[in-house]
C-alpha cells in the first residue's frame, strides 16, 4: 500500500464526510432559527444570572425583571425580526406550532429575541432600569442640602432677617460660630446675601439648571466673597476680637471644607457617591434608600394631583380627535401615535414647574416599581458587584461609570460560561444530526472505506472532483479560515459532485448486500442502455431479492418488512453489528462539522499535489 493510494483513500472518505457535514450543518441551523435557540439560550442565561442559579426563588420577580429588560428600547432595536410578507407568515405558522415563539416569551408582544446582547447595553439597561442616575441625583441633592447646612446652619429666611430653626446646635456652621462669639447674623446682609445665593445653588442643582461642580464652584465664591466683606469691616473698624476671632475661625472652615480649589467639598460634602453608595440606594430596606424616598414623598401628593390631570386633559384630546362621547371613549382602542401625541398636547398645559414636579413623580413611580420586582440573588450579587468595584475606583472617579463596568463584566464573564454551555448544547445536538444523517443516508463508514479502496475508477473520480472543489475555494479561504461565504461556494461546488458520483452511500441492494455479505443476485432487470441499476434506491422486489440472499429463502409479498429483517439480523448479526457501528462512526465525524473536515481536505490535497504554495 504505497503512499498516493493512502492518501487518495483519505481524500475519499474525508470528502463523503464533508458533503454529509454540509447537509447536517444546513438542517442544524433550520431547527436552531425555527425554535431560536440561540435567543433562548440567552434568555435562560441571563435569567440563570439574575436568579443567582436558583430559578425557583423569586420567579415571578425574576420574570418581571427579565421582561422589563427585554422591553427597553436599547434590547427592542438589537433585536432585528425579519419583515415582508413571506418571513411574517412563516413567523406566524412557527408560533402556531412551537410555543417558544408565541408572543410574550421575549417581553410584552414579542415573540423573538437577540441572540447576543453587548455587555455595555445590558450594564446600562439595568442602571438604567433600576433608576441609579436618578437615586444617586437625588442622593446627592439631600446631601448637597446638608453640606449648605453644615455650612450656614440650620437657618430659613424669614421676610428680610434670617432666623434659625429652634434647638440649632451646629457648633461649627457660621450661625453657631456668630452665637458662641455674640455676634449677631439674623439682621446681617452680608450672611443675608449667603444665605439666598447658597438657596439659589441649590435651586439650581435640584432643577438641574447647573452642573454639581459649576455649583460647588459658586458655593465657594460666595463664601470667600463673604469672608472678604468681614475682613474689610476688620480693618475699618480697629481691632476687634470677637469680630477677628469669628473672621479667623470661618476662614478655616472654609479650607478645611473646601480645600484651596474647592477640590476637597467632594469628599467633606459627600457629593461623590461612592460604589457602595449606589448598591445601597438601589436596596429599599437600606438607610440611604429611606431618605431619598423622603425626598420624593415630598412632591407624591403634587405628582398624584398632575397625573390625573394629564390623563383627563389626554382623554379630552383622544375624544376630540375620534370624534367618540365621553361612554364609548372607554371601548376606543387608539393608535400608539394618536396617544402619543394627546399625551404631548396634555403635558404641554402643565407649567415647567409642574411638568419637573411631574417627571418626578413618573420616575420614581417606575423606579419603585423596577426596585420592587428586585430578586434577593440580584441584589446580593448588585452589593458584591459595589464591593468589588469600590477596590478599584479612584477617588476622582465616576461611581455610576464605574458600577456599570463592573455590571458589564460580569454579565460578559456570565455569557463566556453561557457560551461553553450552548456549545456543548450544540454539540449534542451536531451529534444526534450527524446519526440520523448517517442512517437515514446509509453512510456506513466500514462499507465506505472498502468500496472507495477495492474501487480504483470510483477512487480516482472523487478525489478529482475534490481537489477540483478544493482548488476553487481555496483563494477564498486563505490561512485555512473557511467563512459562511466560502461554505456556501462549497455547497454549490459539491451539489455538482453528487450529480456525477455514485458515493458508497444510500439504501440500495449493492449496497447493502455488501454491508451484510450477502450474494445479491437479482431475479429481475430493470434495464437502461444494457445496464442493470443495481444502484438505484430499494424497491420492494429487490428487498425480496435481499432477503433470499441473506436468509436462504424465497420472500412472499404477504410478509412484511419488519420480520424480514429480524430474520435477516439473526441470519447475519456480524453484518448489522458491523453496520450499525459504521453509522456510529460517521454520525460522530459528521457531527465535527464542514469547516473542519475542509480545512482538513485542503491540506491533504495540497501534500498530494506537492506540498503547499510558498508564501510570495
């Protein structure tokens, strides 16, 4: 057995296992798209995430939360569903039959998915979902109103004084300073002037008119310009210590609050949320969570108020524009657009005031909602996830930047593991194709090596038209990297092969009477220019013909099939026994798929025509 023989019988065998392959790889992905197996796949991923791998705890919050995902906006336009009047119809007759696709397996109203999501969207979704901009904003206005008070005092303006909250015992604000050294504030302009220009910061903060750091900046101006006006009384007045010694101590606290470039009120104000801070805000049976739903108490009678006036100013629209009584409004089904737009036209009534007051409340409504379908494994893992990154986040980062990275990597390190999982998932699958294929097809893989080895013009032909197949893809698949694109040329290129060549495949009596070493001898001739076509598919006269060569006796029509072939297994045991492994064997080599057994083919055909081109 010299070395072109061998390496022409691997070229064989390897390219029946590549056209076989081709086939299972086509059949593969039409069941993968018709049941969306890589979207549920996902789907189950994400929800075995949330879950903390307990899918019976909290299900119901962990399906709440999984369709508020799968309902924003940034998930709804990744998820590109086919259209036309072909793909929306075969779509609906899916759903019919597979109650995976039905409507509301990815969300309200859908009944497909994506079949990967991008770790920064999903980070975001979630931050977004559970409303840690806005709590960390508010968060950061509750503590912005404590800095100022830590700073003037526990004090309100009242008319054209300045009056301090009974029991005010802030030692080390300005008011206490001015109390301990008997200077009196509450009909000072100056300390007037600061208290209405720190209520204006605040204002403008609470209304998002200025920026956190434009803000601290103005705080600091304000108090270095009123110390400054205290220093020059100093001077114009002689020396006056209890007027130096107050000018003395409030300097200080300035630079112990502020620093010299005001960088140091983030720290000492708390105004720079830290990781951990943004874990707590999002639990509702924490402390800060408590005082930042205090904040928003404060406008839930107002938002209440607007809400229902939105909704009758908008249903007074949806009846002007359908023409509709006030009774059968109720029953009228309106457009998304119609109510988009009677919505507008109502908001646009409320004053920018009560519209702030209103999106207020609409939002906190959605967070408090999102927070409470919050599973317990999802808000331990949220606490982990803030203690990790709080180890890596500098003091001068941004929290909420930094939570959402965190967020993402550990949705990307999940999906890895999601991934392996589908993969072997696919394997199995590729593997129970590749058996089917294999039996159905007759692909035997004993029976192919000896017909291909005994069979020199058979040899001779496919190897041709192998590296026929191999030579013209092979500009296109350079580095041994087979595309999509590549394996379609291939599937054109092979559909020709299988036209030409008579493989060792399929159910015919050739066939089979040489798997089973029996004597076929057919009783009948079916005759085409002088030739017998003992290569056709098995008709039932030569299944007779069959059995009388491996039984030993006449077959009558009246018998059927099945005991047939029990009889032909106890004549010839060793013959299926050897079959049955041969099919075995081919479904596990069709299972490893066309990319592999090409790559594979190219490089046996280049070592027997010489040897690979050089590189240029």
């Amino acid at each position: 057995m010299n070395l072109p023989f061998v390496l022409d019988l691997l070229i064989s065998i390897v390219f029946i296992y590549l056209i076989l392959s081709l086939l299972a790889s086509e059949i593969q992905e039409l069941v993968t798209t018709l049941l969306q197996w890589r979207a549920r796949h996902l789907k189950d991923a994400i929800e075995s995430l949330i879950s903390g791998g307990d899918r019976t705890q909290d299900s119901r919050k962990v399906n709440a939360l999984i369709d508020s995902i799968y309902n924003d906006p940034l998930i709804k336009n990744i998820n590109q569903e086919a259209h036309g009047l072909i793909s929306t119809g075969f779509r609906s007759i899916t759903r019919i039959l597979i109650p995976g696709n039905r409507k509301g397996g990815f969300g309200l109203n859908q009944s497909s998915g994506p079949s990967y999501i991008e770790p920064d969207t999903f980070s975001t979704v979630i931050v977004d979902r559970l409303g840690v901009s806005h709590l960390t904003d508010k968060l950061i206005e509750i503590r912005l109103e404590k800095f100022i008070t830590r700073i003037l005092g526990n004090v309100t303006i009242a008319g054209n004084r300045i009056e301090a909250v009974p029991n005010c015992e802030e030692s080390t604000s300005i008011w206490g300073r001015g109390m301990a050294l008997g200077i009196e504030l509450g009909d000072d302009d100056r300390y007037y002037h600061l208290v209405e220009s720190f209520a204006d910061v605040q204002k403008d903060y609470s209304t998002r008119s200025a920026k956190l750091s434009t803000c601290i900046e103005r705080l600091g101006e304000s108090f270095d310009q009123f110390i400054a006006a205290y220093q020059s009384d100093i001077q114009g007045e002689g020396k006056n210590l209890s007027l130096s010694s107050f000018v003395r101590r409030i300097t200080n606290d300035k630079l112990s609050l502020f620093g010299p470039n005001n960088e140091r009120a983030w720290i000492t104000g708390g105004l720079q949320p830290t990781v951990s801070d943004i874990a707590a805000v999002v639990d509702k049976s924490s402390t800060l969570y408590r005082e930042v739903k205090a904040r928003y108490s404060n406008i839930m009678t107002s938002g209440q108020e607007l809400q229902a006036r939105v909704l009758t100013s908008k249903t007074s629209y949806l009846q002007q524009c359908s023409g509709l009584t006030a009774d059968s409004i109720s029953s009228y089904q309106p457009t998304e657009e119609d109510e988009q737009n009677c919505l507008g036209s109502a908001l646009g009534e409320l004053t920018p005031e009560e519209f702030r007051i209103y999106q207020d409340y609409q939002t906190y409504e959605q967070i408090d909602r999102a927070l409470d379908h919050l599973p317990k494994s999802f808000k331990d893992s949220l606490g982990i996830l803030a203690r990790r990154a709080q180890t890596r986040t500098s003091e001068a980062g941004n929290a909420v930047d930094d939570f959402r990275t965190e967020v993402a990597t550990w949705f990307d390190r999940s999906m890895g593991r999601a991934s392996g999982v589908y993969k072997r998932n696919a394997k199995g699958v590729a593997l129970v194709i590749g058996l089917l294929i294999a039996m159905f097809t007759n692909s035997d893989t004993f029976h192919m090596f000896n017909r291909v080895a005994s069979d020199d013009s058979l040899r001779r032909v496919i190897t041709d038209r192998a590296s026929q197949v191999v030579s013209k893809t092979e500009p296109a698949t350079a580095g041994n990297n087979i595309t999509s694109r590549d394996l379609s040329d291939l599937k054109n290129q092979t559909q020709e092969v299988l036209d030409d060549i008579p493989l060792p495949i399929t159910w015919n009596p050739r066939n089979l009477s040489q798997q089973l070493n029996c004597p076929y001898n057919p009783t009948f001739n079916n005759l085409k220019n002088g030739e017998e076509k003992i290569y056709s598919l098995l008709t039932r006269a030569q299944w007779n013909d069959l059995y009388q060569a491996c039984v030993g006796r006449t077959s009558t029509n009246d018998m059927s099939v099945p005991s047939q072939v029990l009889e032909m297994i106890g004549a010839k045991p060793m013959g299926f026994l050897r079959m049955f492994a041969g099919w075995l064997v081919s479904g596990v080599a069709i299972a490893m798929g066309a990319p592999f057994w090409f790559d594979l083919l190219g490089k046996i055909v280049n070592v027997r025509n010489a040897g690979e081109k050089p590189k240029s």
